[in-house]
C-alpha cells in the first residue's frame, strides 16, 4: 500500500513533463494558426465579407417576442420550415437579433403565405422589418406592446419600401421618437404622408408618421392582393429581394435591386434588427448582413458590459 501511494506522485510527474514538452512543441503551431484564422466577426467587420443572419436550420442568433406570451412562443409563431423562417401571422410580435447592430447592409428575401388571421382577414397582407430597434422588448407606443421603437422598412402589398417611424418608451417612461430627413413630392397622400422624391423639397418627420415609396400608389387600398400601376411587387407566390443600406445615417431601401425609399439624418441609427408578426404568414431566406472597414457589429454582451 505504502509502496502505491509513494509511485503516484513519480508517474504524475512523469505525465506532466511529458504534457509540457509535447505543449512546447505544439503551442507555436496553434498561435500561427490563430493568426491566421481570426474569429469571423472580427474578419466580417474588417473585410466587407456577408454575415449570414440565418442558418437555414434553426433560429440560433434569434429570440421571440409576442404581446400576450412575451418570450414564449407555444403556438410556434416563428419556425423554420423547409429551410426557410416562417413567420405564421398568428398574434402580435417579432424574431429579434440578439445583437445590436450599426452601419450594415441587410439583404433578405421574403414571400408571402396563404394566411391572414387576428384581425386581417380581407386586408392586404402585413409584415415588415424593423431597423435600428432600440429600448427594452415590447416597448413600443404603435402596437400597445407589441413591437420595439425602430425605423420600419414596411413589407405590405402595396406599400413595401414604406419607411414608417415606431414610438416606444424608455423603461422610465421617457418617449423614444425616431427621427428621418428625406426629400419628397411637394403633395401628400390622403392622411397627410409624403412620398419620397429625389429631386423633391427636403422634409423633416419626427416621432410619428410614414414616408411612402416613390411609386406608391395614391389610390392604395387596404385589400388583399393590391399591386402598385408600376408593378413593382411580385405575385404572392414568388420571393422578393429587400436590400436596406443603413450606413452613416443614412437608409436606402432597394426591392429587386431597385431604388424605392431613402431618408438621412435618421435616428435611431443602431439597434437590433426584427422581423415583424403582425396578422400575416410570410416566410425568410437568404438574411445577410454585410459590413464595411469602419461599421462596427456590437454582440449582446458587450452592450450588457458597457
């Protein structure tokens, strides 16, 4: 037993100089690798490279919000199926980022369900991706709860590239207005809202309010299936491709590669990205996001260290 006891200590001895010179050896070779591979948010934020938001497998980087839940979702509002998000429409809500984000450019591809329900039956179908969302969960003034204070690139038949501007609150009560310059058409719609215009005069909308695409229509009804004269928005069955340039202030949406909507000075200009539930099926693929030299990804625990 004695003879045991005192062989222990040599063998464990013999293991770790063992460890140590095997670890010598090694160690240079995994430092070089390390600098060559680099993690991939910092590469993402140096080289301009596509960050993909969604892994076609699950909803890993995303969290739920729903005005009655919270942050459950028992009735699986938001999944994915066939390798694409689906967003059912049933309640009121939003698939949030769980980071924080600044100066990017997002692309994604969307298209419609078969279903409107709570409240949008025989109403154009309704969705929309809020940008530069700031505040805590379910703070929003429009939505009583539903959403978060943000920039919305609205996703509705008829009126997709909208800017609309979301009211929240801070948690002591504080109103958070967003804030957009742009210019527009000397004429507003029916309810007072400009459409954007690039050779038109420079505006300002704060805290409420909605800057139509170029190309709306001024007679938009709210029916389902409603298209534009111009034709701008495909049929139901076939996928859209929404680009929204959020760089220095600025936000420039693009459907299919063309210019519908831009405004400047705008505020808030970070915060998480969320994919709206408001009445509407739809479902997402392709969610990227692209950044340059001088934008800056900012992950969820560092905004909880700062």
């Amino acid at each position: 037993m004695v003879q045991t006891i005192l062989l222990k200590p040599i063998l464990l001895m013999k293991n770790s100089l063992s460890f140590l010179l095997l670890w010598s050896v090694l160690w240079p070779q995994i430092s070089q690798l390390r600098a060559e591979k680099p993690l991939p948010s910092t590469a993402s934020a140096k080289d301009g490279t596509a960050i993909p938001l969604f892994n076609g497998k699950d909803l890993s980087g995303f969290y739920t919000w729903l005005r009655d839940t919270q942050y459950e979702d028992p009735r699986e509002v938001f999944s994915v199926v066939d390798g694409v998000i689906r967003i059912s429409g049933d309640g009121f809500g939003y698939l949030a980022t769980e980071g924080e984000y600044s100066d990017y450019h997002l692309s994604f591809e969307f298209k419609w369900g078969s279903r409107n329900w709570r409240g949008r039956e025989n109403k154009a179908r309704d969705s929309g991706v809020f940008l530069h969302a700031t505040g805590s969960d379910g703070n929003s003034v429009d939505g009583n709860g539903a959403f978060m204070a943000a920039l919305e690139c609205q996703i509705m038949e008829g009126c997709l590239g909208d800017i609309l501007l979301i009211r929240g609150l801070e948690k002591n009560g504080t109103r958070i207005h967003p804030g957009i310059s742009f210019q527009a058409d000397a004429k507003p719609d029916e309810a007072g809202q400009f459409f954007w215009n690039p050779e038109g005069k420079q505006r300002t909308l704060k805290k409420w309010g909605r800057l139509n695409w170029i190309e709306k229509s001024r007679r938009w009804k709210d029916i389902p299936g409603f298209k534009s004269e111009t034709g701008a928005n495909k049929p139901i069955q076939e996928w859209v491709r929404v680009e929204c340039n959020c760089v220095a202030n600025n936000l420039i949406i693009r459907i299919n590669g063309k210019v519908v909507n831009q405004a400047n000075r705008v505020f808030p200009d970070r915060g998480k990205i969320l994919f709206q539930c408001e009445g509407s099926e739809i479902f997402y693929r392709r969610i990227e996001l692209k950044t340059s030299g001088k934008n800056k990804i900012i992950p969820e625990n560092r905004i909880l260290l700062q």
